[in-house]
C-alpha cells in the first residue's frame, strides 16, 4: 500500500539540555505477588505487563517457561484474608499454537475471553523455521482455558514477528503490529507492518495491512502496541528508521499517526522523527495520551548525549498537536542514570496529572531498575521520585520491562523480567 509520508519538521525544545532535577528517596512500599522459577516446567521471563478483570484478577504472559519452555499465559487470584493464588492457564507448545510472547501482554473482550500475539510459532516452515509469530484468543471453559489461533503470520507482505499486544476497536476488531514483513525491499526481512483482523461468520478472522513501514522514510521495526484516540486514529511508535536530517543513518526511530479513510487505505503521518540527540531516539514503548490530547512515550536512548556511553540514557518526550498541523516536541525528562536508564515502557497518569513509569537499569543504587513518579513542571524538565529500586537480591525482582496499572485505590502493578526467589521474575505492588 503506497501513502504519502508527512515529515515533521523537528522542533524538540533544546531548552532541555540543562541538567534533569535530582531525583528523591524511594517512597513506595513495595509487595511482591509472585515470583517465577526460571525451571521447566514453570512460567519466566515475564516482559510483558499485566491487565485487571473485573473480579480483580491479574493477567500476563512470560516469554519462555511452561511445560514446553515456549512461553505461557498466566492468572493471579486475590486470596480472601491476603495473598494471591497464581497459576498457569496457557502453556504454549512452540507449534502452530505459538511460541513465546515477547512484550505482549493479553486483551480482554466482554465475554472473558483474552487475546494476544505470540513473537514465534505458527506455520514453523516460515521465518527461518521458528515461525513467524500468531495472534491467538483463549476462551475459558469447564475446567481450564481453550486455545485457538485468529492469524497465523506468513512473514511476507502481511507481516511477522509482532513484539506487542493488541487492542479492539468498539465493533470488536482487532489491531496491532508486526515488527518485520510488509516492505520486505526497503528493510531486510520486512519494515514491520500495522494490521487489522476483522472476525468473520465462517470462523477465520481476516487480516488487513493498514500500512507498510518504508524505512528510512517513515520508520521501521515498531516494538509497541497501537493507541486510539476519539476519533478513531491510531498511534504508535517505530523503534528503527525515519529521516531525521540528524540521523543520516535513518535509524533513530517515529512517532506516527494512521488515520482511516473513507474509501482506500488508511493515511499515515510521521508526528516526530528522533534524531538520537537531546529529543531522544529508538522508542520502544507505546504512547499515552493525557487529559489535554498530548502524547507522550520514553525512548531508549539520546537526551544528555554525554551519559551511558555517549548515546544517552533516553527521555521522557511530549508531542504537542498545534493548530497548523505539526506537531511540537518537549523533551520532560532526559534519564541520567541515578534516575533510569534506557526505558523501554510507557507511562501512565493518574488523576492528579502525576506520571508514572519503570526503567530496567540505572547506576549507583538502582541498577537492577526502578519504579518511578514524575512531578510535572510548567517549565524546565519534570521532577522525579523513585517509589522503588529494585535490587535482585532478598527476593526482591529486576529488570521491570513493562509498564504499570493502578487499581481502584491507586496501588501501582508490574513485573520484572528477571530475579524474584526463583529467579525467573516477578509480579509486584507498589503503594506509594
């Protein structure tokens, strides 16, 4: 599918170069709910974050573990008098069911049912063998959970290797990324794809590429779910690619928009393309909408250039929507390392406009990674407050990979990828 790409002008505020403000002792308590075996046949290596029903039960998935060591789906259930109860409902067995969900998480639909993507598996005579990734719906029944596959990628034009979840839209289709296929000439082995998968009478769900990444002229690779906004457009991010003049080798990473058309395809707009400089570069997480209709995500690296090995530790970035149509950039939060390095997840706002997020490593005390709160400045970069520093060692997890939910009282949820008393990650609380 051919559609005209809009690049932004650049215009990330260079104000942001002065130093970030000092961040403050960790002030949360923190609760661990589950910790993960990293041996056969239990569930490890949660990436993913988690999604509450409305019984208050907990959902993710792990990247590897269960019965087959090719990832699981699992539940966490309060306990009356305290505690949770955790098991495993799905164990994917590396075949044409799927293999190892990477930063997926699960969705839940009205019914109870859940759904998500898996990085491999499917139809293993594709993609090198491994398979080139499904998306998949489990329905609980009597006594368990069913699997069944909606799509199994092909690993051409339709796309492979989706790395996130997936979201529906109100008449109950389903959408998402995949991080390779689609242009299969601008980028080796594809510059990832945006898909829709649409439920048919016959049973098989029908796939349709809403755009085909080019690369250099629009991004590649995109790592994270997609975003509505009200009037039905989709956001997201690309962790490769885009033109920025700054980034001549094209691999610093966007921020787009996809807009549906009446008739033909869906138009895609480039809202910020990174430079690896003071505005960041490489986003790996999705973007948040606040209250005011601006975005806002993390990326891995740039911010202060001189930190983490001269590419810089990432930012905390805003995109502001102007009457004229670009978009303008702020950079809230350039990562130092005390407070963070290199997150890979999004943020999330609570009531009162504070913003909240995780980090895998950092330096000095925090280099198993931390849970932060960020205080918003009208000027200059946002203050912050790490709830908890992770340590690896008591019990305790590391490496948070995902981002963070609130329940009802505004307790924080997540996981960490690694450490916890088996040493294969954990399902945590926060109260701040």
């Amino acid at each position: 599918m051919q559609t005209r790409t809009y690049l932004v002008t650049l215009a990330i505020a260079l104000a942001v170069v002065i130093p970030s403000l000092p961040s403050h002792a960790q002030t949360g308590t923190e609760v661990i709910l589950e910790s993960f075996s990293d041996t056969k046949p239990n569930a490890f290596a949660p990436y993913s974050g988690l999604i509450f029903d409305s019984a208050g039960n907990l959902y993710g998935t792990t990247y590897s573990g269960g019965t087959s060591a090719s990832g699981s789906v699992y539940m966490l259930s309060p306990v009356a008098g305290g505690g949770w109860q955790s098991s495993v409902i799905y164990s994917f067995t590396g075949g044409t069911d799927g293999s190892q969900p990477y930063y997926a998480g699960v969705t839940l639909d009205a019914e109870g049912n859940l759904y998500g993507t898996t990085y491999h598996g499917g139809n293993l005579a594709g993609c090198g063998g491994t398979g080139c990734g499904v998306v998949f719906k489990l329905a609980p029944v009597s006594g368990g959970w069913q699997e069944s596959v909606l799509y199994t990628f092909k690993g051409g034009k339709d796309g492979s290797f989706p790395r996130a979840g997936i979201i529906f839209d109100s008449a109950g289709n389903l959408f998402g990324t995949a991080s390779a296929g689609g242009n299969l000439v601008a980028c080796s082995g594809g510059c990832g794809t945006a898909f829709e998968l649409t439920p048919t009478v016959s049973g098989p769900w029908l796939e349709t590429v809403l755009h085909s990444f080019n690369g250099a002229s629009d991004g590649s690779s995109p790592h994270a779910a997609l975003v509505f906004d009200s009037a039905g457009n989709l956001y997201g991010t690309n962790y490769w690619g885009g033109a920025a003049p700054a980034c001549p080798a094209a691999d610093c990473g966007t921020v787009f928009r996809l807009a549906p058309s009446t008739s033909g395809p869906w138009k895609e707009r480039v809202l910020h393309a990174f430079t690896n400089g003071v505005d960041g570069g490489n986003p790996a997480s999705n973007v948040t909408f606040d209250t005011a209709g601006n975005l806002y995500g993390t990326t891995v690296q740039g911010g202060h250039v001189s930190d983490c090995g001269g590419v810089g530790c990432g930012t905390l970035y805003q995109l502001v929507p102007t009457k004229s149509g670009p978009w303008t950039g702020y950079v809230k939060r350039s990562f130092s390392g005390p407070d963070g390095t290199n997150p890979v997840a999004g943020v999330i706002f609570d009531a009162a406009g504070y913003c909240y997020g995780t980090a895998p490593t950092g330096t000095a005390s925090h280099t198993d990674g931390l849970v932060y709160k960020f205080t918003p400045h009208p000027t200059g970069p946002w203050s912050q407050t790490v709830l908890h520093g992770f340590s690896g060692v008591k019990g305790d997890g590391k490496n948070p990979q995902a981002g963070l939910i609130f329940d009802s009282a505004g307790n924080l949820y997540g996981t960490t990828a690694n450490g916890g008393t088996g040493a294969g990650g954990t399902v945590f609380e926060i109260i701040p």
